[in-house]
C-alpha cells in the first residue's frame, strides 16, 4: 500500500497567505476601480459634457423647428439627464397645431423630438391672407399666409365661425387627401331651397355642384366620373343629387329644363299630399 504524502501545516501557511494576499489586491482594485468609476460620473454630470448638444426635430411641415424647439424650453446648456421629457411634451402639445409628440434621449449628447401635426383640410380666405382650418376643426388664425401651398382646397364665400363652415370642415376632415388634393377651391353657393349648396372648381378645370352634407361620402364618385371626361370636355358634374356631368355648352340649356322640371314635380307632390 503505497504511502500518503503528508504536507507540513508549516508549509501550508505561506501558500494560505498568499493566497490571502492576491484575494485582497483583487478586492482593492475592484474598490478602487469603483470609486473612480463614481469620482468619473460626478465629473461628468457636472461638466459640459452631459449638455445637450444636438436637438433634432421630425415630423414638422409647417409649424418651424425654432418654434418646436422654443416651446420645448431645452437649451445647450441642458443637462441631457435631467430632462423632464413628459413635461416638455406636454409644453409643446399647446401650440394648437401639434396633434402628438414624443421626446427620447439618444446618446451620447442629442435629443430627437417627433410630432405628428394635425391635418390641414382648408385655407378660409380673409382679409388678403387666408386661414388653414385643421382637421379638429380649429381655425390657425396666429397662421394665415399671403398664399396657400395648395396642400388644401380654399374655400371662398364663408363666414367664419358659421354652422356652414364647421359643418364643411368636418366632411373634409373624412375625405381622402388624395381627393382632397384635386379640389383648388370650394365656394359657398347657397340657395333659397337649398342653403348647402357649394360649387367647388377642381386642378383639372372642371366644376362640381355638390352639397355640404354628405359630401365626404359622395364625392367619392368625383374620379369615376372624371375619368369618363375627355381631356378638352369641360363642364360641371352635379352630385348633389344622383351623379352626371353636364357640359358647359349644354348647362344654359339644361337649368332651365331641369328647374321646370323641378317645379312640376314640386306640384306634382303638393297635389298628392292634397
């Protein structure tokens, strides 16, 4: 049977301090890494370098990024940690035509703001200026320009603040901006039998005669009817009720006869009611 080695316990001791020793020079240098790690992050955040120094701005087409910027209340001289973003979202969601925001941090030293602006459905001609309207309805007066982009139709002859023009700003907020985009102006046209009445003259030259009500709806019809027109056909397409187009060399010709036709039938109904 062969022997056990038996180690000393005197030799053991120098190998234990040892290893003693370098578990402590481990310890103290993860200590002190530490501590120049909090002596480091204190530096930075009192430093320069924590400012912001970028601040970008997406999603603004007309409101300026100055302004987004402005009403934010963030400066370079910001601390980019000790940003209050659900504040500050909520400074810049006041100007009236920012519908949502959002702030995030993006290191090491920027900030992007994203907004999503409301929609433009209208411009209401003033005073030599006219004033968008937004899709909620709300008139940018603090807005107005000397000329439209044409990013929306104008709209002439309406008397602000009216139950007419809210009425049509809200049939414009559900009509597709691609329809929309076709329609150059749209004028209040009322009538004693009808005070909804609008005529609306679109890019391509023709005219529609439509009503306010339920116009979202039925201008849908407007691109089938369109495309059936030739190129140098001009005239007015009626979808006020049913839908047709008239050409201008016949309208003259077709308001008398349907205006008699209207009559008889509004006498026609009175007789039966009788």
């Amino acid at each position: 049977m062969a022997e056990k080695k038996v180690i000393s316990i005197e030799n053991r001791i120098p190998k234990l301090k040892e290893a003693r020793k370098k578990k402590a020079n481990k310890r103290l240098i993860f200590y002190l890494l530490l501590f120049f790690l909090l002596i480091s992050i204190i530096v930075y955040l009192q430093s320069p370098l924590s400012h912001v120094k970028h601040i970008t701005v997406k999603g603004n087409d007309f409101v300026e990024e100055s302004k987004i910027v402005k009403l934010s209340g963030m400066t370079n001289q910001n601390n980019i940690w000790n940003l209050e973003f659900e504040q500050m979202e909520k400074q810049i969601s006041n100007e009236p035509a920012i519908k949502e925001v959002s702030i995030e941090r993006r290191l090491p030293r920027t900030v992007h703001i994203s907004v999503e602006e409301y929609v433009r459905v209208g411009y209401v001609k003033g005073e030599g200026q006219f004033i968008p309207i937004l899709e909620n309805g709300k008139f940018l007066s603090d807005s107005a320009v000397a000329i439209p982009n044409g990013d929306a139709p104008i709209l002439i002859g309406w008397e602000k603040n009216s139950t007419y023009l809210k009425e049509m700003s809200e049939e414009l907020r559900n009509v597709k901006p691609s329809l929309s985009a076709q329609i150059s102006e749209i004028h209040w046209d009322p009538k004693e039998s009808n005070p909804y009445t609008i005529q609306l003259y679109m890019n391509n030259g023709q005219e529609v005669v439509a009503s306010i009500r339920n116009f979202s709806e039925k201008i849908q019809v407007y691109p089938s009817i369109a495309s059936q027109i030739g190129p140098e056909q001009k005239g007015i397409v009626y979808i006020d009720v049913g839908a047709f187009f008239v050409p201008y060399d016949q309208v003259q010709e077709e308001k008398p006869a349907e205006s008699g036709e209207a009559e008889q039938e509004g006498e026609n109904a009175n007789e039966t009611q009788g």
